[in-house]
C-alpha cells in the first residue's frame, strides 16, 4: 500500500465571515511503504480561479508569495500530475490530519467539473491518533508532535512542511494506524 500523506494550503482571509471560496494554493505530499519508508515527495502550488490575489493575510499565514502563485499551474494541470504522481492503479490511501483537506479537495474538484472517486480513499490521521492515544478529543498536529517529542520543523501552515511533520507523527506510530483499502 501506498500512504500518502498530504496537506493542503488555500486561499484565506483574516475576517472569517467574510463569504470567499476557499481555494487550494499548494499540495504537499510524501509517498510512504508499509514500513514508514518515503520513496518520493509532491509540492506544487495551485494558481486558484476565483481569487488569484492572495491576501496579506494569507501570504502571512502561509509564507506563500505572489509570485509563487502568479507562476504556478491550474487547478486541472496539477490534479493531473497529482494523480499522475500517486499512481491510482496501485493500493493507495490518502491519509491528512483531520478531514479539511479531502473536502477542500472535493470542493475543487466540483468547482472544475473533475471526478472526485479518488478521494474515497482517505482517512484522518487526526482522529485515527486521537483513539490510538486514548484521547478524549481529536488533538492538532503541533499538539501531536509534541506528544511524540518530536520537533516541528520547517515552517508551520507550509503544505509541503506540514506533511512531512504528519509523516513523523505516521511513522512513530507505525502499526497502530487502521487503514483498509
Ligand atoms: P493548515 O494545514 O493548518 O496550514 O491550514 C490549511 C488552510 O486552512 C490554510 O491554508 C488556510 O487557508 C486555512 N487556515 C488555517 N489556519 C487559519 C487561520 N488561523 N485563519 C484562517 N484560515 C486558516
Ligand atoms: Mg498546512
């Protein structure tokens, strides 16, 4: 089986109730084997259709420029190179922290008319950890490394970074994770 291990970033704004459509900007992702070994890496930005201007809030949170935007593929390119990159003909799961990413995921795929079955194969590390640890509720990904005594590296709310720190946490806990194809 393939795990891959994912984070998206998406356009935001500092005033929440502000009605945007959030969109992806970056996919970040690590390709793992049943023995936590990573084979490869994907990181790509997302130039994003309604709203390519990023806020200042967003570029802040992020650490994503304009530039990286302005100079990044569509939405259909990079899905393509993403599932190019996973290899949907062989076992796969797609495993993030928590289920945000699977419906933003959803939400962009129905924004550009693209198939969405690939998607079923997904699981919450977040609440996978959460019953793992016996916790009473599902805990954030700085939270869990903690908890691991591992160090959150690179930089927070980077996709690519964030993958890589959800792999850790993945790895320190192989065996225990109940994933089914
Ligand atoms: P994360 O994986 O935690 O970096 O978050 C994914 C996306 O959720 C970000 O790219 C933002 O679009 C949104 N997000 C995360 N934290 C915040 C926040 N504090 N305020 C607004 N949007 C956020
Ligand atoms: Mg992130």
């Amino acid at each position: 089986m393939n795990y891959i291990i994912l984070d998206l970033e998406a356009t935001c704004w500092k005033d929440r109730s502000v009605q945007k459509q959030n969109e992806i900007i970056e996919i970040g992702a690590i390709k793992m084997n049943d023995s936590g070994e990573s084979s490869s890496e994907f990181c790509e930005f997302i130039k994003p259709k309604i709203n390519p201007t990023l806020s200042d809030f967003c570029i802040e949170l992020t650490t994503i420029t304009q530039n990286e935007i302005d100079n990044a593929g569509t939405y259909n390119e990079v899905i393509e190179r993403f599932k190019k990159w996973i290899n949907l003909d062989e076992p796969y799961m797609l495993c993030s922290w928590g289920f945000y990413d699977k419906k933003q995921f959803q939400k962009d795929c129905e924004l550009h008319n693209l198939d969405t079955d690939w998607l079923q194969n997904h699981v919450s590390l977040k609440h996978q950890y959460a019953d793992i640890k016996n916790l009473k509720k599902p805990i954030g990904m700085g939270g869990a490394l903690k908890k691991e005594n591992l160090t959150l590296e690179g930089t927070h709310h980077r996709g690519i970074d964030d993958a890589r720190n959800i792999a850790k946490i993945f790895q320190a806990n192989l065996g225990k994770w109940k994933i089914k194809e």
